[in-house]
C-alpha cells in the first residue's frame, strides 16, 4: 500500500489534541496563544516529513521509482538505460573502374556527417556499395531507402560521384538515448521474466536492448514445430515499422547472446495494417480536435495491441478505437462508423492509422 500523506488540518488537529492531553489548562484555539502557534509550526513540519517520506516510498519499487532511484534498481537486475546510437547502413554511388577506396570518406544529408567504415572496391563500370556510419547519434542519423546524401569533399575525391543513394535496407539503428519508462518497462519486464535460457521472454527482453526499440514479441507458433519469431517496433519510423537495417541491428544482439535453440533470422519487422476510421456527428470538430483524435488511435494501438501470427491472431476491438476517440479533450459525442466490426490481425501485423473521414 502507497504511504498515505495525512492532510494538514488532520496533522494540526492531532497536535492540538495531544497539547490538552499531555499538558492539561492548555487551550490550542486561542489565536494569540503561544501554544496555537507552536502546534501550527510542529503541523508544518510534520506535514513535510510526511510528503518526504512518501517520496521515499516510492523510490523502493521499479514501478514508481524517478531519476537515479530508477536507474539504481534497474542497475541490480541487470538492465541499463540504452545509450544514444548512430545510424549505419550501406549506399550506392560510382566511382572509378575498377578502384578500391579506404574507409574514411565523408557524406552529408541535412545536417548529419556519414563517414565510410570500411574500404570499398568500385566494380568495372564504377558502381560501388560504401559502407557508412553517422557521425552523430540520435534518431535523426536514420535515412530511409531511396534517401539521397552528397559527398562532402569532392575535392579530396574527384573520381566519386557527388550524390549518393541509399541501398533498399536504409540506414538504420540510430536511436535518442533511453527515456525513463521506456527504463522502467524493461525492469518491470526482466524483473517479473527472471533469464531461462531460451523462453519467450528472453528474446523479448534481448530485442529491447537495442537502442530504438520500443516494444518487441516473441512468438512460437503451436502449429510449426521450431518456430519462433521476435517482431518489435522501432522509434523514429514510420509507424514505428523498422526497416532491414534495424531488423539486422535486433538480430545482431539476438545472436550476441547465444541462447539454446538456432536463432538464425528470428528477428522480424511486424506488417503495418492500415485501419480506416469513419466517424459521424463529431462534436466540436476542428483541425486541433481531429488531429487529437488521430493521435488517441494510434496511440491506442501502441498501449493495447500486439502483432499476430497464423495459430496465434490478436483482435483489435472496435470499442477500443471508440474509447480512445471519447478520450479526446473537446469531444462529447461521436458515431463510429468504421471499422464496422473486430479487427483480426495475422501474418505478422500490427495496427497503424488508415485513412480517417469524417461525416455528419
């Protein structure tokens, strides 16, 4: 049970009845009297011991723990906040025939510096693959596929080309460092699924590890003897879907820890489920209210939802989405018009915001 803080009047009149029991012909409701006085400062003070220890309190458990506390306790079990990573992956450019070119060479897009890691060797028509890093860390450092970055000193490197296009995997990995109750979670999580060596919740507990992980499931399927799946979300993307370069980053740290069974190719991006949205008689329906609503659904989506599998589905309630949009500060009455019933996921698929409309 949470410490209770009495409230200042209950303190006050406790010391004022302690006053008449233990120093008799005292009277505490006198405004002038030296004794009123006294029993208001000891309330006073008593009343912020109180709120004190009732911080204290909460810094005994995971669950409700702040700053380093949280830190301290996820520390013993094993878990530590996930520092700031930077982004890498592969893209394509020309250079000259046949040439190999060291590690080193700079890139830009925006404002983030990408340098080559490893040395690359342009095939007979020039294409060549380069192998990069960002040389900052964060989220911002992620490009998706297609995603265009400049050489940054053609003058050191005439035979390159100045623009560069990233490979299909994109680059990926980049992640802003650990927020607390993304800390939290992963103690909760490790604390109640103590390490055995090959369960579901190891893998679960390995995924988010990664930097840029938010969430992660390990699946087995009843019916296909062997088979197990970690499907995870990843910060930053779109819809939290992960790209080929985060997959390799989870899988990474999956074979890192060599657990009992294969673990060859477990790691999995879930397939984004477009649900549409058809609302009816909104009340006070803005742009503000609107966006709020969008925003309540898929984060919905995020608080209740899972992906699921063939032999092990997960079914998004329509009164979820309903609840969420009541949720929404502004709106008073609304109609749900779509989806028109449950909807069931599969094949690996997570919910994520379709198309909204809104009618009369």
């Amino acid at each position: 049970m949470p410490w209770q803080v009495r409230p200042l009047a209950e303190i006050s009149a406790r010391a004022r009845g302690a006053f008449r029991e233990y120093l008799p012909g005292t009277d505490t409701g006198l405004a002038n009297n030296v004794v009123t006085v006294i029993t208001k400062v000891k309330a006073a003070l008593a009343y912020e011991y109180e709120l004190r220890l009732a911080w204290l309190s909460k810094q005994l458990f995971i669950r409700s723990a702040t700053g380093q506390w949280l830190v301290m306790h996820c520390a013993d079990i094993g878990i530590y906040r996930k520092p700031a990573a930077a982004a890498a992956g592969v893209i394509m450019g020309t250079g000259l025939p046949d040439t190999v070119y060291a590690a080193g060479i700079r890139f830009v897009a925006g404002n983030q510096v990408y340098t080559s890691t490893l040395p690359a060797t342009s095939d007979g028509d020039g294409v060549i693959f380069i192998s990069v890093k960002a040389d900052a860390k964060g989220a911002a450092t992620n490009r998706d596929a297609d995603a265009v970055l400049s050489l940054a000193d053609p003058a050191l490197w005439p035979g390159l080309s100045g623009s560069w296009t990233v490979d299909e995997d994109g680059l990926g990995g980049g992640a802003d460092v650990e927020d607390d109750e993304s800390l939290r979670a992963r103690g909760l999580q490790r604390k109640q699924n103590p390490p055995r060596g090959g369960a579901l919740t190891d893998y679960e507990r390995i995924a988010r590890s990664v930097p840029g992980v938010l969430k992660a499931w390990a699946f087995r399927r009843p019916d296909a003897p062997g088979f197990i799946a970690v499907l995870f979300l990843f910060a930053g993307r779109t819809n939290l879907i992960p790209l080929t370069a985060d997959v390799e980053a989870v899988q990474a740290a999956i074979d890192a820890e060599r657990l009992i069974r294969v673990d060859d190719s477990v790691a999995v991006a879930p397939v984004a489920k477009a649900i549409d949205v058809e609302i009816g008689g909104l009340t006070n329906d803005t742009a503000d209210v609107r966006a709020a609503v969008e925003a309540a659904i898929q984060a919905m989506y995020l608080a209740k939802c899972r992906p699921g599998i063939v032999a092990d589905t997960f079914t998004v309630s329509r009164s979820w989405i309903s609840e969420a949009i009541s949720g929404v500060t502004g709106e008073t009455r609304h109609r749900l018009m779509l989806p028109a019933a449950d909807i069931v996921l599969t094949n690996g698929e997570f919910p994520v915001n379709g198309s909204f409309d809104y009618v009369a």
